[in-house]
C-alpha cells in the first residue's frame, strides 16, 4: 500500500507536472517550426504557378532539409543518426565534440571553484580585501564574455598556448564569481552567538574556519557550484567559437552556421542542454551525499 502512495506520488508531484510541460514546449515548437517554414514552401508553389493544400503545407514545413526553424523529429533524428549511429571517435559524432567541450568544461569548473573558494576565504577574514577585492570580482563579471574571450586565446596564443586551457580558463573566469559569492555568504552564515561561544573556548582561527564556518558554508558551496557548472560549459562553448576550432560542441555551432545547417544546430544546442543538465544533477548528487554524511538532510 505503501509502495502504491510512493508510485501515485512520483507521477503526480513530479512525472506529471514535468511532462505537461514538456508537451506544452513541443506543440508550441510544433506550430512556430510551421509558421516559420511555411513561407519558403507558399513562396515555392507560387513560382511554380501550383496550389498547396493546407495538409501538404503542414507536412512540407516538417519535413525541410534547411528549415528556419527545424521541427523536433527532426532534431531528434539528427541527435539520433550523430550518437547511437556514428563511432565516438568520430568527428561527426556528437559524443566526440561533446566530450571536448566537457573536458574544457570541467577544469574551467574545477579552476574556477577553487578560486572563488580561495578568493571567499581571503574577504571573509581580512576587511581590507573586503572593501578592495569585493568590487573588483563583481565588476569583472559586468565584461560581456564575447568581448573577453577573443582577447584571451590571443593572448595565449602569442605565448603558445592552445588547446583545453584557454577555454578552461574562459569557463573559469564566469564560473569563479557564483561560487565566490555564495562562499562568502556562507561563511559569514554562523549565528554571532556560535562564533562568541567559540572565541568562549578560546578556539583559533583555523579552528573557527574549519569547525563551524565550513560547514555552515557546504550548502552555499554546492548551490553554488550548480550554477557554476552550466555556467563553465557556456564558457567553453563560447571559448570555441572565436578559434574557428574543428571539435566541440561550439565547433558543431559554428559549420552549422556557416553552411546554414539549422537541424545541426539545433542538435548541438539541445546536447549542450542535457549535458548541462547531466553535470547540474551529478553536482546535486553529490551535494544530497556529501550533506547527508554531515548529518544535514535525512
């Protein structure tokens, strides 16, 4: 009876919320991939002086091999044929350029935590960085990414450095900000009686820091660092697309715009959409185990 509640529950709470609205997304997609095709094909009819029936206009805008907009079968097909179909070694293989721009992703990621971490610890115990530092990490955000990022892999270039680092560093440069100010709210969390009952006890400062301030801080850290993973994997993606690169999810965005290849890029957008979904859920998954070990979720 039990097992039924906990079955009736998932479908209602979650299953069926998420796929009414996953059905709504399609039909709407459904009818702009219409409205936005159906000009090309009126316009083919009338210059070939012909009638076109409102069944073979819908089903003319569904099936078009460079469509404004391409219909979601279709991109689902191209996912299909791209995936399960080519070898991952592939340099047709989405799992291939997928893989490339999440190796980037995740040292960005890793780089871009462990600064924000460090940066988080410095303001939090030295006032002068406070006021100095604290300004200069929110204005740096307020640099649009497209602008910065060719003028890194310059850079970097000038002094030979290609390849992963610098789109790791691109993806570490968005995604330090997110956990530097999540860190610092956590840190600065602790109630002023906890931390007066620890000066009582004439605790030090690493005391202080790793016994109370740090676990206070470890659900700030990880809603953090989900933002700062899809953030990471928009860095990289960006990264790629001023190196004219040959591999990558940015590199799939970019033939697919040169040769007006619309279905290869919607394709490419919705695999950065899962794996930015896949990486937000293995961070909430560590979180749920990290936190559950601490004795702060049940």
């Amino acid at each position: 009876m039990q097992q039924r509640r906990g079955i009736s529950s998932f479908f209602f709470d979650r299953l069926l919320p998420v796929g009414t609205v996953v059905a709504f997304l399609l039909v709407l997609w459904y009818g702009f991939a219409m409205l936005l095709n159906a000009p090309f094909e009126r316009d083919q009819a009338a210059r070939a002086n012909a009638e076109i029936s409102t069944s073979q206009l819908i089903q003319n805008t569904l099936s078009q091999d460079r469509p404004v907009l391409p219909a979601p079968h279709q991109v689902a097909d191209e996912i299909w044929k791209t995936t399960a179909l080519k070898k991952i070694t592939s340099k047709r293989s989405l799992v291939y350029h997928g893989w490339i721009t999440i190796s980037s992703t995740l040292l960005g990621f890793a780089m871009g935590t462990a600064l924000g971490i460090l940066l988080a610890v410095l303001i939090v115990h030295s006032r002068v960085l406070d006021k100095s530092l604290m300004p200069w990490i929110i204005t740096s955000q307020t640099i649009p990414i497209l602008a910065i990022a060719p003028m890194i892999i310059v850079v970097l270039n000038a002094v030979n450095i290609s390849g992963l680092l610098p789109k790791a560093l691109i993806s570490a440069y968005l995604s330090f900000f997110p956990v530097a100010v999540g860190m610092v709210k956590g840190l600065r969390s602790p109630d002023l009686m906890h931390l007066d009952l620890m000066r009582t006890y004439n605790a030090s400062r690493s005391q202080v820091f790793w016994k109370l301030r740090w676990p206070s801080a470890v659900p700030f850290l990880f809603t953090s660092m989900k933002v700062a993973v899809a953030i990471s994997l928009v860095g990289a993606i960006v990264g790629e697309l001023p190196t004219g690169a040959v591999a990558g999810l940015g590199a799939r965005l970019l033939t697919g715009s040169y040769y007006g290849q619309t279905i290869q890029i919607w394709s490419a957008l919705i695999a950065a959409a899962v794996v930015a979904a896949v990486l937000v859920t293995l961070v909430d998954l560590v979180s749920r185990i990290v936190m559950k070990r601490m004795g702060m979720v049940r």
